[in-house]
C-alpha cells in the first residue's frame, strides 16, 4: 500500500501527494460524466481530506486520540476512503441534477464496505469548498492548529498561581470531552485530580475565564486583537461618565504604528465593537470595553 492511516496520522506532510493522488483516480471513477470538472474533483477530495482532520487522524499525531479508523486493517482503510469518495460524488452529482451512473458503476462490493465504516454519509463542507487545495494550505492549517493548542496551553498554565481556578478550568475542559488537553496538561503540571467540589467553583470559574482571555490576547500575532488589547489596558474614564477615552499615540505605543492602531480600530468599527469615524482620541463606553476584553481571533 502506497500509505497508511498511521502515515496519515504522523507523516502528513510526505503522505499528503499520495492520498491525493488516490482520492483523485476514485473521485474521477465515481463522478462519471463530471470526472473532468477540476472544482467536482477537489470538492469530493477536500471534503474527505477534511473529514480526516475534523476526525484528528491526519496530521493528529499523538495529540488527537486514536479513533476507529487507526484500528482499520490497510484494505479496510482504503474500502473506507473510497466509501467516501463515493458518498461524496453522487452527493456533487445530485447537486448539480445529473443522472447518476448505472448501479453498476457505481456498485460498491460487500467485501470492501460493511459494518467497520465509521463514516457512511455525505456531507457538505464546513468551508462551502475545497478546503485545502495544496499540501502547503494543509501544512499551515495544522500548524496554525498546533500554535493556537499550544498558546491555550500556556495560559492554562499560568493559572496554576491560583488553583481553584485552576481546578475550575480542568473540570470544564473535563465537562467539554477535552480529554486529550486535559491529560497534558494535568501531567504537564505533575495535577492530581480533585477530591471533592469547591462551592464556590463558579465564581473561580469566571476569574479564571477573565485571566485566560486576557492571555490568549496578550499572546495573540492579530494586529485586530492586539489593537482591541490596547484599548482596554490603555483607556481612562472621565469623572462622573460612563466613557473611556485614549489618543492614538498613546495606542501606537509598545511597537506598535499609527498606522497599524488605526487600521485595527478600523476592523474592531467594522465589527461592532466601536463607533469610531477617524478621530484622535477613542471614545467607548463601559460596555464597549468589557466587549473588547472578550475579542480574540487566531489568525
């Protein structure tokens, strides 16, 4: 076999040319008359490509718990893979109302399909298209999804100065089904788990939601969410108002450009988060704030 689920799961990056290539010859084979329509070939190929990322098997490494399909022996795994590109193709198909290939063509035998499929259905894009299109596009997605593990990580982390809201943060990742984090870290900070339930764990919790948020800001690269930093760190209140003010320079400070403050103000205006026309001086009330100590993007 020219790959494998575990090669998929710890070799994307080398494997990727030759899934393609094989979710390819079968997307061409099940399309029939759309076979040459380079968009239906990449959807049915995007959509199974993404199948195996949301599933954690491709690129998951030993991040992602292991699932039914790394238990598939190699024939079971590609009876699988084709499966879904069938699935998907007559989906793409019916969409664009073309007849679908005689029974024949489309026959899938009993020996390659049964009951170790976990994924039988065909189901749209979450992106609305082809998802990852070159192997690079694939590469920066787990990348960028490993960054963003790694920032929430950290700012777990540091709440391990406090522990009640340390422990209130474990129990809501516990709560979420995040067990593989939660194993991480617990081991990452030698955790014990917990004997019995603070009473005041929702007030830990929501110190503790307050500090991660501030976290994941302060260790953000977006020009949008660090702009939206500044303005809840750097504004003051006028006496006797519910308004917060701050100039522009006071904003570009800290490595930060005019330019780049405006251009962020500019973004958070055209989210709603500000009433903002080009002035000099930023103006938003309490309530703007608090939306502004709760933005965050990670890209």
């Amino acid at each position: 076999m020219p790959f494998t689920a575990h090669d998929l799961r710890y070799h994307p990056e080398q494997s990727y040319p030759l899934l393609y290539a094989y979710l390819h010859r079968n997307a061409q084979r099940f399309l029939g008359a759309l076979k040459y329509d380079a968009f239906e070939v990449d959807t049915v190929i995007g959509h199974v490509v993404e199948q195996l990322v949301r599933l954690g098997l491709f690129g998951g490494g030993d991040r992602t718990s292991l699932s039914a399909l790394d238990h598939l022996t190699d024939a079971q795994f590609y009876a699988f893979l084709s499966r879904s590109v069938r699935n998907k193709a007559i989906d793409r198909l019916r969409k664009r109302r073309l007849q679908v290939n005689s029974a024949a063509e489309l026959e899938y035998p009993d020996d390659e399909g049964g009951d170790d499929n976990p994924l039988e259905g065909a189901v749209e894009s979450l992106w609305g298209e082809t998802p990852f299109a070159t192997p690079e596009a694939i590469t920066l997605h787990l990348v960028s999804q490993h960054e963003l593990r790694n920032v929430l990580k950290h700012c777990i982390s540091a709440l391990k100065a406090a522990p009640n809201q340390l422990q209130a943060v474990l129990t809501e990742l516990q709560e979420l089904g995040a067990d593989e984090l939660l194993g991480t870290i617990t081991e990452d900070l030698h955790l014990s788990e917990a004997t019995s339930i603070n009473p005041h764990m929702s007030q830990h919790k929501d110190h503790a939601h307050r500090k991660l948020r501030h976290c994941l800001q302060q260790q953000s690269s977006n020009l949008t969410v660090a702009v939206a930093l500044r303005l809840t760190e750097c504004t003051t209140q006028a006496t006797g108002t519910n308004t917060y003010t701050v100039d522009i320079p006071t904003l570009a400070q800290e490595n930060m450009l005019e330019e780049e403050v405006r251009s962020g103000l500019k973004a958070l205006t055209a989210e709603g988060l500000l009433h903002w026309q080009g002035e000099d001086v930023v103006s938003l009330t309490s309530a703007q704030r608090r939306r502004l100590a709760r933005f965050y993007r990670d890209e």
